[in-house]
C-alpha cells in the first residue's frame, strides 16, 4: 500500500470513529446542560487533554515545528510561553472556576462573565457573544483552509473538495453529540498529536546522532543571528521581544473553548487530576515540536516552506505506511480546534443571546448555529484572500484580553460591578483588534501585554469584596 492510500485509508477510518463517536454522544445529550457542558461529568483525562488540543491543534504541531525551523535557537522561548499559560490555568485557575462555576450553576463562560453586572448584564452577553462568534468565524474559516491545504498536497484534489469534505466531517458529529462528542474526539486527536511528539523528536534525533550533534549541526546550518537566544535583537527590543512571547500565554484564560472544559470538570479530584495531564501533556507536544523543527533543519537538505517542515521530514524518517499513519493524525488535528470552537459560538447565540432554557428550542438554535457558521466558515476559507491565516491571528490575543482579566478578578473576589466589567471586555477586545492592525513589533508585546493590562486594572478596580 503506496504512501498516499495510507493516508486516505487511515483518514476514512478515522472519521468513521470520529462519526460513530458523534451517534454514540447522542444519546447521551438530553438537556441544554448535557449539550454545552457535559452535565458536568466531564472526567480528568477528558476534560485535560481535549482542552489542550483545542488550545493547540495544528499551530502547535505546524507552527512551533515551522518556528524553531526557520527562528532556530530563539524558537525555545516558545516553550515557556505556551507552558506559562498551561500552568496558570490548571494550577491556579481551573480550582477556583470549577467550584465557582459549580456553585453558581453556569453553563457558558459569558454567562459567568455576566453574573451579578445587574443592567450591564445583557449588554455584557451581547458584546461578549459578537467577540465570540466574530473571532471564531474566521478563526474555524483557518482551520478549514488549512485543512483543506495539506489535503490536497497530500491527495492531489482540489483544495474547494478538501475543504468541503473537513467541513461536512466536522459539522456531523458537532451537530450530533454537541459537548461530549467535542470532547471525546479532541481527546483522541490529543492523544494522537502526544504520540506524533514523542516518535518524531525520538526519530529525528536518532537520524541526527543524538542531541550532541544536533547542537553541532544546528551551528552549521542556522546561521550566528539565528543561534543567538534572541535571534537579531539586542537590549530593550530582545527584551520586548522575550516578554511578547511570553504574553501568548496571557490568552489561555481568556479562550471559552479552553475554559469551558474546566467548567465542566465533575468535582474537584477531577481538577487535581487533570492539571497532572494537561500540563505534561503541553510540555510532551510543544518540546517535542521544536526538536523536530530542528532537526528538520539539519536533515532536511533542501529549503522548504517552515510550515511544511514538519510533513517534509515525517516523509524522510518513515517507511510510507508508517508516514501516512503520521501524516493522517497530524491532518486530524488540525480541524481539532474548530470543532470546539463552533460550539462555543453555538452556545453564545442560542443560550447566551436568545436566553431561551427551553431545552428543545435551545438546542435547535444552538444547532442551527453551528450548520450556519460552519458554511459561512467554509465560504470565507474558500473564497476570502490568502492572508486569512495571519488575519486570524489577533483572534487569541483579542478574547484572551476581553475575557481573560475580568474571570480572574471574578475568581478572586465576590463579583465585579457591572460598568466595570462591560468596560472591561470592550477595551480588552477593541484594542487589540486595534493594535493587530498595525505592523508587529518584536513578539508582539503591544498586542498581547497593553490590552489585557488596562482590562485587568479596570476589572481590578471594579470588584466587589
């Protein structure tokens, strides 16, 4: 069996389960509660590693690998900054939210966001529900074009098939199972997207001859600008640029599909559970990432496209078979994200909006929702301009400072008044949707430090005791 059967055979496989997933979620869905937030039964391993695939998906296979092949040795600061945000979540967050969320009975993160804003809370939900579904339209739209790109470099169709075929996938099972079937199927590409981190890395440092002559080679291929800790910048600017990186994981509180998971986590055994998962996890996946961009480098010996890297050299290191098992879950997890994330717009407009607790009508629009975002999705992937990957970028940036700043302070205190946290999320999304617009500084620091900063403080100097 050639290299591209086994990727087509393994995919077909693949979505079978993920659809047979969806069916067996089905029967497990009842009521509003069970459709956006598992009943709150969700388990550590669950609720640990599906989080983590959502927040990760294809940048973290793609994107860090793509990095550390074309930054070299500055890539590594990639690793503290995603690992930061892992570790404030789950350490210090999820304890507090998941008792929080449990006592106060809410289902989505805006209306945890809302709770106790009096006359600011429909304003609240409203702004926070047009956040949501503006940046998740084009962030799915991404995930689909870049779906749709390595399958047709991997099948030789068209991309408007490959896009077409992800999106009819991924709209199946989300329509039929809701959270569960969410959760369950981005578990299972985590664990895919943790074992494609451990055999690589192992692999390409087999090949190479170890780690000592990786960091040999690495001397040779990349050049001294790229083997300095901050690339080509020196004083204040490395500096900015170190804590501009740092500042992704600033986002991690902020994304709904992350924090959802945590909202929904059984009791608090669970959460002590799930934070041993969720961090190893991250930490498997991102390190093991930037030692395969690495290595990519030094065997690699033609220049190719750094986010194609990581495909490149699969291909290199593996007997075809092999490679197409590989290839086929790293395209897997690449759609792990928008699955998540057209359920947290789902909920925002059917639960949040419409505010309707009629089990049967919330559903229906919550469903709705999802057929019409994930065609609207599809439209922009294939047919906006080719820049929408990097415009989509600001998406985490932007909800990690409108919602971020204000659960923290919500988490720390009784509540926060309703003008302050209406004030909040507005200058933390506006702004960084501001600042996107302009050319980026070194890491990003601007975009990713000023906004959230000021929807802290304001959250900060809203709280009620």
């Amino acid at each position: 069996m050639d290299y591209t059967t086994t990727v087509l055979v393994t995919l077909v496989i693949y979505k079978i389960v993920l659809i047979g997933i969806g069916f067996w979620s089905n029967h497990k869905t009842n009521s509003t509660e069970d459709y956006f937030i598992g009943g709150r039964g969700l388990g550590p391993w669950v609720a640990a590693i599906s989080s983590a695939a959502s927040a990760s998906s294809a940048w973290t296979l793609l994107g860090v690998s793509g990095a550390a092949y074309a930054m070299g040795l500055s890539a590594v600061w990639l690793v503290p900054a995603v690992l930061f945000g892992y570790v404030f979540n789950w350490l210090w967050l999820a304890p507090k939210l998941q008792i929080k969320a449990a006592k106060e009975q809410t289902v989505t993160l805006t209306e945890l966001l809302a709770s106790g804003s009096g006359k600011f809370k429909k304003p609240i939900i409203w702004f926070c529900s047009f956040c949501i579904v503006f940046a998740f339209t084009f962030y799915v739209a991404a995930q689909f074009q870049a779906a749709g790109t390595t399958f047709a470099s991997t099948f030789e169709v068209s991309m408007e098939s490959s896009i077409i075929m992800g999106t009819t996938i991924i709209l199946i099972y989300t329509l039929l199972g809701g959270f569960w079937a969410v959760s369950v199927t981005d578990t299972l590409q985590g664990i895919l997207m943790a074992i494609a981190s451990l055999v690589l890395p192992v692999a390409g440092l087999f090949a190479v001859g170890g780690f000592t002559d990786l960091w040999m080679q690495m001397h040779h291929i990349f050049t001294e600008t790229q083997m300095q800790l901050t690339g080509s910048h020196s004083g204040f600017i490395a500096i900015a640029f170190i804590v501009g990186l740092m500042g992704i994981g600033l986002g991690q509180p902020g994304q709904p599909h992350v924090v959802n998971r945590i909202m929904a986590l059984r009791d608090e055994k669970a959460v002590q559970q799930a934070k041993i998962i969720a961090i190893g996890w991250a930490t498997i996946v991102i390190g093991g990432m930037l030692i395969v961009g690495w290595c990519a480098k030094v065997l690699l010996a033609a220049e190719v496209n750094n986010e194609q890297a990581l495909l490149e050299v699969t291909n290199m290191l593996f007997p075809p078979v092999v490679a197409g098992v590989i290839i086929a879950a790293i395209l897997s997890a690449i759609m792990s994200t928008a699955d998540s994330q057209l359920l947290v717009s789902a909920s925002a407009m059917s639960y949040d909006v419409i505010d309707n607790k009629n089990s049967s009508k919330s559903l229906f629009y919550s469903r709705l929702t999802v057929v019409v975002m994930c065609i609207i999705s599809m439209l922009l992937a294939l047919y906006a301009p080719e820049d929408i990957f990097s415009r989509v970028l600001f998406a985490w940036n932007a909800l990690g400072a409108a919602f971020g700043p204000l659960l923290i302070v919500k988490v720390m205190s009784k509540s926060v008044d309703g003008r302050f946290a209406f004030a909040a999320i507005v200058t933390g999304f506006v702004l960084s949707v501001i600042l996107s617009l302009f050319p980026s500084p070194p890491g990003d620091y601007l975009e990713r430090l000023i906004p959230f900063a000021l929807a802290f403080a304001i959250s900060w100097m809203g709280r009620t005791k």
